[in-house]
C-alpha cells in the first residue's frame, strides 16, 4: 500500500515536477500576497499574457526564450503603467489593452513563423519536462524576488496601503513600484515551464487571496500564501500521475476548492461573530 502511494516519486520526471513545484511557489505566493493587497489581479494576468510575442521574437533572433519573455513583460508593464499615469483611462481597461493587444501580436507571429515549437507547452506549461536548466533558472527567480520581497516588504506594504503617504514620507515610491512589476516579469518567467501563460495567473492570485481569507495579519499572510502555494503544488502534481491529467491544470482546480473552502469558512466566521455581538463583521 505505501508502495504504491509513493510510486509517483519514484520517477525522475515526476521529481522534477515537484521541485519546480516548490521552488516556484516562493516568489508566486509571496507576489500574490501584494497583488491581492494592490488590487493589481489584472497587472498578473496582464504580464503572464503579453510574454508570448517576447517569446516569438527571441525564438526568431535565436536568444534564449527566457530573455525574450522577461522583455516582453516588462515592457507590458511599464506601458501599462505609463498609460495609466498620462491618460484618463481607468488602470484595469488599460491593462486589458495591452495585454490582449500583445497576446494577440503574439499569437499572429507564432502562425506567420516555420516552426516545430509546440505552442501548447508555452500556453499551459510542461512540468513533466522539466530538466536541470528549469530548475535552475526557477531556483535564481526565487532567490532574487523572494530575497527581495523579504527584505523590502514593510516598505511594500506602505507603498500597497498609501502610495501618497509613502511618498511622502521618504519612500522611494517609483522603485517600490517598478521593483515589484521586475519580480513579477520574472517569476511569470519562472512559471512558463510550470504551469504556463495561462494558468500563471492562477498562482499569482490564489495564494494571496486564500491566505487574506484565512489570516489577519500581513506577515502571516506571506507566510500562510507560501504554504497553500506549495502544498497546491504538490498535492495537484500527485494527483495528476492518478487521474492522469495535466499537473497546472489540476493544481489551479486544487487551489480553486482551497479558495472555495476558506470563503465558506469565513462566512461561518463572520456569522459566528455577527450572533456573539450582535455586529456584522466582513473581511
């Protein structure tokens, strides 16, 4: 019986799932943690999309894929950003522009090239392909985001609450801010091998919202994000070798009922308390 429970770790493609896994479920979970807190869910999904035509473009020159994906998404970004501060147009429709206009630009170049590239492992990730370089690559974004984040997430935290504030009050606003758009380009980067364009965004916001359900306080939001993030990823890849599934796609629906479960706990809670005190409470 343990034999057979553990049978999905005795294959070197499967241990390489789980570790990438792990590994980018750091830089993901603690990410999701301020883009939660921002309300920048779009900017995630926004930056996951607009890398394909950076991927397209580095596969014609002859650069590596990585380099022409990071390109991409930061300058999605930083276009974003810089529409949204010189235009009237609300953030999150400039987003949805820039990021479906890219998208698109991408899918156009993918068909107009001569290539034997599946197209399917960029769009929804090849965990079951990872090889060393992945894993070393996704073990460097998570040193330098997560390494960054842990240092720096005080001072990202005011900037998230009051960005007026924090200017204010000394704070280096503008490189808060386009610090965090650079961890986010490279961990969608990161994520390209796990799970994909598409299911990137899974893991960039459902970490943080389920652990802003389950705590109140932001530190052990970081942490609490981290842990949902990596037992997702686990538990979603090992339930993939059984059901004989995609690994991304299982462990976004892992996170879903995990997401679904702490939303039904936080009602009974607020309930609960609203009985004791007579009081509607929300979070």
């Amino acid at each position: 019986m343990i034999d057979t429970l553990l049978l999905p770790f005795q294959f070197s493609f499967m241990q390489n799932a789980f570790w990438i896994g792990l590994i980018v479920s750091v830089p993901a979970a603690l990410l999701s943690s301020f883009l939660v807190l921002k309300g920048w869910a779009l900017m995630g999904d926004a930056v996951s999309h607009s890398v394909l035509p950076g991927i397209v473009l580095a596969y014609i020159i002859g650069v590596p894929l990585i380099l022409g994906a990071f390109v991409a998404g930061m300058t999605s970004a930083l276009a974003t950003g810089y529409l949204a501060e010189n235009s009237r147009v609300k953030p999150d429709t400039i987003m949805g522009v820039v990021f479906s206009g890219m998208f698109g630009m991408g899918i156009v170049l993918y068909v107009a090239i001569d290539t034997d590239t599946d197209l399917d492992h960029i769009l929804y990730g090849n965990m079951l392909g990872v090889g060393g370089q992945d894993l070393l690559t996704a073990g460097l974004v998570a040193v330098l985001v997560g390494g960054a984040i842990v240092l720096k997430w005080p001072d990202l935290l005011a900037h998230a609450f009051d960005p007026v504030q924090s200017r204010a009050s000394g704070l280096r606003t503008g490189w808060l801010h386009y610090g965090l758009l650079t961890g986010l380009s490279l961990t969608v980067v990161a994520l390209l091998t796990a799970v994909g364009l598409i299911l990137a965004i899974g893991l960039l916001i459902a970490p943080g919202a389920i652990a802003f359900l389950v705590t109140r306080r932001f530190g052990q939001m970081l942490m609490v994000s981290v842990v949902i993030c990596a037992v997702s990823m686990t538990l979603g890849t090992y339930l993939s070798f059984w059901l004989d599934s995609a690994p991304a796609p299982t462990v976004v629906l892992v996170l879903t009922v995990l997401f679904i479960a702490a939303f039904l706990r936080r009602i009974a809670v607020n309930r609960r308390a609203e009985t004791q005190h007579g009081e509607p409470t929300r979070q």
